[in-house]
C-alpha cells in the first residue's frame, strides 16, 4: 500500500510542466525514483481501471520521459543505446500533441545538436547503424520544426547549423562554369581519380585520394532493398515530400550499382534537405540570415559546396530535384529581401549586406542557367529538369532586375529557350541560340511538361523584367522570334502566353500576322487561349502608335461575345484603351454600362466596375464625358449597390465588390462640379455616401470614397441638398475621429464642401458640429496633413459665431507649439514640410480673426 500510495503521489506531479533553469534555458533532469515509481504502478495487483488509465496516460504524455530519453542520445552512450533512443523519441513526437512538441523543442535540438557534432567525422569508419542514427535525428528535427521553434534566434541558428553540416554530406567538385574558383595556392585542386601534386612542406598536409573498393556480392541481397531498409520513413520532413523513384534509385546514371555506402550519404543529404524545405515552407524569412550557409556570394567562393553543386553534378537525381526545390521554397517571398540587392565594384574591405545580396542573385542566375544547359536529357532526368524550371520561374519572379547590371534575365531566359523546340529544327531557332542545343540537334524527350515549366519561367523571368524597369540587355526580337515559331505547332496555346508577356514589354514589332491568326481562329480555341490571346491585344493597344488596330478591335469585340466568363471580364480591362481609337466600333462607355446592368457573373460586373472607373479617372485629364452617359454610368453603380431605398437594413449586391464599385462611382462623381446641370441623383449619392460613411467604418477604402463622394455632390452647391446636412453632418464628424488618417483629411475636405454649400443663412445646429469637430483635429490631431484640411475647412468659413475664441486660442497654441518644433527640429525630415504648411494656415486664420 505504501509503494500504491508513492506513486499516486508522484502521478498527481505528472500535469506538471518539466522545470526549467531560467539562465542556461535547460530542461532540469526529472527524478528517476518517480518515473520508477510511475512503472512500477503497473505492476501492482488490484489496481482499479481508473487508476491504470491514468498511470497509462502520464506515461505517455509525460515530457520528463522525453528529457530522460534525449540525455540519451549524447556521445557518452552506446550506439545501439543512442540508436534506440532515437526512434522512441521521433515516435513519441510524431504522435504527441502540438504544445508539448513545443516544450520539448528546446531540449531535443540541445541534445541532437550535440549528439550529431563529432559523428561527421566517424562516418567513414562508422557502419550503417551510425548512418541510420543520423538519420533518425533529422527526421526528428523535420518534425520539430514550428514557428514558435524558428521565431527563438538562438534555436534557429543551431537548427539551421545542423543542417548545413549535414546538407552537403560526401559531395565533391563540380565541373563547368559553376566549378569552384581556380585554386591560388600551391596545392592544385584535383579531380577524383587523378593523381593529386603538391609542393614544398605544404605536400605534408595534401589529402591523398581514398581508394575505392569494390563492394563484395552478397547472396540473398538486393540493392533496392537496402535502400529501403536504410531510409526510414519520416512523418513530416522526410517520407512525405520523398519522390517516387528515390527507393529505386540504387545505381549510378552510367549504370554501376552503389554500394551501401553510398546510398546511406545520399539517404543523409535528402533527410537534411526536408528538414530545410520544412523550416523554409514554415517560414523562409528566418532562412534570409543564412543563405551564405548554402548559396555563394562571390564567383571566389565557389570552391565549396552549395545547392547548385548538388543540383548540378550530385549521383543521386533525387538529391538534385530536392535541392532545387527546397531552394524555390527558400526563394518563395523574398522579394522584400531581395529589394536591397545592388551591384557596384569597390575595393573596400567591408562588404555591406546589399552588395552580398546583390552578389548571391548574380551566382543564382549563372549557376542555374549553366545547369539548365548542361542537364542531360535522358527520360529518367525529366523531374530533376522539372524542378529547376520551377525554380528559375520563382527566381524569375522575385529577382530585382531593375537593380543589377548584368543581363541576368536574358542569360537565364536563353538557357530555357531551346526548351521550346524538342523537334530538333534548328532552323526554326534564332541563330544566337543554336549553339545551346545538342550536337545532334535533338532532345531525346517530348514531354509536354517541360514545355509547360519553360513557358512558365519564361513568362515569370519577362513580367519581373518589365515590372522591375530593368534597362540591362533583353533580347526581345529572338525571344518573340522563338515563341512565334510555336504557333505552326500541336504547342500553340502555351505559345499565346508567352506571347501575351512578351507584348507587355511594348516593344515594336510587326503583329500583323500572329494578330490575324488570333482573329481568324479565336472562337474555336480553348479558354485559357483565348485568355491569352485578349491579354495580348489589351497589350498592343497601349502601345503607341498602336498596332494592327483592326485586329486587336476584332479580337476584343470577339472576347466579349465569349461563353467563358474569365474571358469577358479579361476583355473589360481592354475598354478603357479603346477610348483613344479612332472609328471604333466598340463604344466602350455602352458596353461597361450593359455589362454591369446585366447582373451577370460576378467576375464580369467587378471587371466592368472596374473599367468605369478608370474610364472616369481619364476622362477628369482627358475631357468631359457626355452627360447622358455620366448619368447612366451612376444610376447603374447606385442600382448595382442597392441603392433604390436607402436605410439602415440596406446591403450591398453580392455581385460586386463593394470597395471597387465605390471607388468607380467617386471617380463618376469627380465629374459632377464640370456639368451645366443637375440631376436628380444627387441626393441619392448623400443617402448613399452618409450611410457608408458610418456602417463601413472598418472599411478605410469604402469610407474613403464615401467622403469623396459627398465632396463632389456638395462642391455643385445644389439647393436640394440642404435637406440632407443632418444626417450628413453626423456621418462627418464620426469620419474625422476616423482611425484611419486618410479618411480623416478625406472627411475634412467633405466638410469644408458641406460648410460652403450650406453657408447660406443662420448657422445651424448641424454645422455647428462640424465646425467644433473641424476645430478639434486642428487642434491635436496626430497627422499634419489632417490639420491642413481641417485649417483649410475653417478657413473657408466666414463665421465661426460661438467658437470663435476657441479657435483663436487653438490657432495660438498650434503656432507656437509649431515653431518651437520646427527650430528644435523635433519634427521628421519626411513631416517638416507639412508642418511648415500648417504653420502658414494657422498664420492665415489668426490674421482674419479681429484682435
């Protein structure tokens, strides 16, 4: 009874967290009497169900269990120990919950960070139980990966060390432009095999080459099947990302089986790479601080390994597509990073982290194009080449083109291109790319997946060129030329998306041909090419001058007749260019306005929405729009927002975006002050603009239009607007306590409108409240630019009647807290200009202002 009563007593401790030491951030070693105790429970007769449910469940989620076990792994224990230990311990966290996989996070990285340290150095005497180790605590380290484990810097750091240590495991030099700087020392480096020179005392210190020994047959054995029985399936980093064919992979491409050996180090450097792909799949921004642990940043340092050693010239074509791909996870996201990369020679000694960013994008692109170039075309090879298209794609899209001098788009496009042409005619081929092709002029391949991969990367490498404004080299002309050539083939509907990329680049060339054949066959193709086909007509009409205009008119007015609704409202971007053509026969104002009364799909009415807008936006540079057609434009949007019965139950249509549609409609509504006239809309748009103003106060976009809205109604000075001050009134004053500083100047300017509209007669209640809340953002708002509209507002008041004293104080107390700000340069460089504006309004109100 008194062994029971021992170890309940140790139970009810179970619950508890393992203790912590608050300075060396380690788990204190649990009491082992107790967790003798809690085994021995189950030992004991007449124990009640309860009882062994409970000792059951502590001893499985006990964490001290897993402390006790992870002391284990260390270098002072067995192999077999330290083997066994391992496996209980990826078991348990595969299965445990996701805080107590957290808890023990720390302490399991500690322990296998030193447990792993000095094995790399036992591996070539070390068996396959060493090798299997190994690998077990990566997979543990795959699965302990989380966001909670990467956001400790300390622990990211020894996560991604172990890594690096093990990512690289036996791989040797590489061959071509990506080979390693020649060497400048005295000791020549040498290639496996060759026989290896050195000079001087410096000959005592050369690494002899190992000789290779021919692994003795075994009978009853089988290659594959130690493969199989080597790589142990991992829950999260490893199995589920491993490839199909890694399990069979048992021999070299020229052939010769592998020894165990080897399938071991290749089982190692897969292992590593999911624990990375992990963490970079997790979150690649904490990878951004350690790049040079995997990519080179200097054409010098390529004498050791990185990623494109493996992708290049490693044994294993498993290994070479898992490095590819864990690197475009790594890449994914990047582009903020990747923004401060630049370019410049200089000979200083310190070299700032932009020019090595700059560096490591400049190695990426020469790396992976020489790859892309040298990758043999045997069928077996197809998802090794797959996945280095998949990263120059996710290169292409996140490099800084703009900020680099070098033409590394155009180097790594011309490495894609012959991609393109896998019927081998070289004459269908520019001539600056024959050389890249085979000696036979073949690929030996047709698998229309690369053709896919190519054309992706390639329209992913010209959008970032063109977004980027990039002035480094692009060869246009032979790439327009290559993708032409696709149109005479069983490849033209990809040939139309890289097409319609190319034409963004608005470099002139003759369209006629490729535009007729777009015309002529555009109702028989599929969707997607006819997509393609809208987007590059929308391209070629901002060219200037426009090209084949009558074509590209065809080919819109044919996207709009479409059955596919992605095409027509693609064909919607596509209006608003139409309306600087001549003799079109395309009204573009009848056909957005039709689209949208039509209450068709909600892609189509967003995208005719949209088209509105930025019609009305060039029309406020460009002229007048006719006011039969303005008034149609607005009753569409107002019916389109529900609008007809304005109140607190009205909701907006679920076929349009309720931001978009606001915004074109204050774009609409800028044009209202130039018409002669004025409609009965107007009071329409005040019910409409209050009720927004007020119901969409999380909306800063809404509220905004809202505001701009009332601004335009109100600068037309209608007199039947004064029935609505009240209701406005209010709506202006909670917009200027707005959050949000955009919607608050927005509001001030509606106010200073509203207050001059309605300056006519007694002041009222409702803009009395105006002016005191006018009065208040002067006062301690916290954005300058708020205060000189609120200054503006008041400004254009002739009388401010019973706070007028206030506003004499408020402007005193502004000007001189102002200019004490200003001498003591207490205002940011980036605000000193504002603040100089508003101390001239405040000067302005105090000298209109008697005494």
């Amino acid at each position: 009874m008194q062994a029971l009563e021992s170890a309940r007593r140790a139970i009810e401790q179970l619950g508890l967290e393992v203790p912590v030491d608050a300075e060396s951030q380690h788990a204190v070693r649990p009491d082992s009497d107790a967790l003798h105790l809690r085994l021995e429970c189950l030992q004991l007769p007449e124990q009640s169900e309860e009882d062994l449910v409970l000792i059951l469940r502590a001893i499985r989620d006990a964490e001290a269990i897993v402390v006790a076990v992870a002391r284990l792994l260390l270098p002072d224990n067995p192999l077999p120990v330290r083997g066994q230990a391992a496996g209980c311990l990826l078991q348990y966290i595969s299965i445990c919950k996701a805080d107590a996989r957290q808890r023990t996070a720390p302490v399991l990285l500690a322990s296998i960070s030193k447990a792993l340290g000095p094995i790399k150095f036992q591996l070539a005497t070390g068996g396959q139980r060493l090798y299997r180790f190994v690998s077990t605590c990566l997979r543990i380290l795959a699965v302990l990966v989380s966001q909670t484990l990467l956001n400790d810097e300390d622990q990211c750091r020894t996560l991604v060390g172990v890594v690096a240590a093990w990512v690289f495991t036996g791989t040797q030099a590489r061959s071509g432009l990506a080979s390693p700087a020649p060497n400048k020392s005295r000791i020549p480096s040498t290639t496996p095999g060759a026989s290896q020179l050195s000079f001087g005392v410096m000959s005592a210190f050369a690494q002899q080459s190992p000789q290779k020994r021919t692994p003795r047959p075994r009978q009853n054995s089988d290659a594959s099947t130690s493969a199989r029985s080597i790589s142990l399936a991992s829950s999260r980093g490893g199995s589920e990302n491993r490839l199909s064919d890694s399990e069979s992979e048992t021999e070299s491409e020229a052939g010769q089986p592998w020894d165990r050996q080897q399938v071991a180090r290749y089982s190692l450097r897969l292992d590593a790479l999911g624990v990375l792909q992990t963490v970079a799949a997790t979150d690649a921004r904490v990878l951004h601080k350690h790049w040079h642990l995997f990519l080179a940043d200097s054409p010098f340092l390529r004498n050791r390994p990185t990623f494109f050693s493996l992708i290049e010239s490693d044994p294993s074509r498993t290994v070479r597509t898992r490095a590819a791909l864990t690197l475009k996870c790594m890449l994914e996201g990047s582009e903020a990073f990747l923004a401060i990369a630049e370019e410049r020679t200089t000979k200083a000694a310190f070299t700032s982290l932009s020019r090595q960013v700059g560096e490591t994008v400049v190695e990426m692109h020469l790396s992976l194009a020489h790859c892309l170039e040298q990758t043999p075309t045997a069928v077996g090879q197809i998802e090794a080449h797959l996945a280095q298209l998949s990263l120059a794609e996710t290169l292409g899209r996140v490099a800084p083109y703009g900020r680099l001098q070098r033409p590394l788009a155009w180097a790594l496009s011309k490495a894609i291109i012959p991609l393109l042409h896998q019927d081998g005619k070289l004459s269908r081929l520019p001539a600056c790319l024959i050389r890249n092709l085979p000696a036979d002029g073949h690929f030996v391949y047709a698998d229309s997946r690369l053709l896919q991969g190519a054309i992706f990367a390639l329209c992913a490498i010209t959008h970032r060129q063109i977004a980027t404004s990039s002035k480094a080299l692009f060869e246009w002309q032979a790439l327009l030329s290559a993708a032409t050539t696709l149109l005479h083939t069983d490849k033209e509907p990809r040939a139309w998306q890289l097409l319609s990329a190319i034409a963004e680049s608005q470099t002139p060339a003759d369209w006629s041909s490729t535009l007729d054949r777009a015309a002529a066959k555009f109702g028989t193709v599929a969707a997607e090419t006819q997509l393609a086909q809208v987007s590059l007509a929308t391209s070629l009409l901002r060219l200037e001058p426009p090209a084949a205009r009558q074509n590209v008119l065809l080919i819109v007015s044919q996207a709009l007749q479409s059955p596919y609704t992605i095409v027509v409202a693609a064909a919607c971007a596509a209006l608003s260019f139409l309306q600087a053509c001549d003799h079109s026969s395309i009204d573009p104002w009848t056909t957005a306005i039709a689209l949208v009364a039509s209450a068709g799909s909600n892609d189509i009415t967003r995208a005719a929405v949209r088209a509105i807008g930025v019609m009305a936006k060039d029309h406020q540079r460009d002229g007048q729009l006719p006011e039969q057609v303005h008034e149609a434009a607005i009753l569409a949007l107002l019916a389109l927002l529900d609008c007809d019965t304005p109140s607190e139950s009205a909701t907006f249509d679920a076929t349009a975006d309720a931001g978009e549609t606001t915004w074109s409609l204050a774009n609409l509504c800028d044009l209202l002050p130039s018409r002669a006239t004025l409609s009965y809309s107007n009071t329409r748009l005040l019910d409409l603009a209050s009720l927004l103003a007020v119901r969409d106060e999380d909306d800063e976009q809404i509220a905004s239009n809202a505001f701009r809205i009332m601004t335009s109604v109100y600068k037309c000075r209608a007199a039947t607007v004064a029935a609505e001050a009240t209701s406005t009134s209010a709506a202006l004053c909670i917009g200027m306590k707005h959050s949000a500083a955009k919607v608050r100047w927005n509001a001030c300017i509606a106010a200073s409108a509203f207050l001059g509209a309605t300056s006519v007669g007694e002041p009222t209640s409702s803009t009395q409240s105006v002016i005191k809340t006018l009065i208040d953002r002067l006062a301690q708002d916290s954005s300058y630019k708020v205060r000189i509209h609120a200054a503006n507002a008041v400004i254009a008041v002739s009388s401010t009647t019973s706070y007028e004293q206030e506003l004499v104080q408020v402007c005193r107390t502004a000007l001189e807290q102002l200019e004490a700000q200003l001498s003591t340069y207490e205002i940011a460089n980036r605000e000193r200009a504002h603040a100089e504006v508003l101390v001239k309004r405040v000067k302005t109100l105090l000298s209109r202002r008697p005494n």
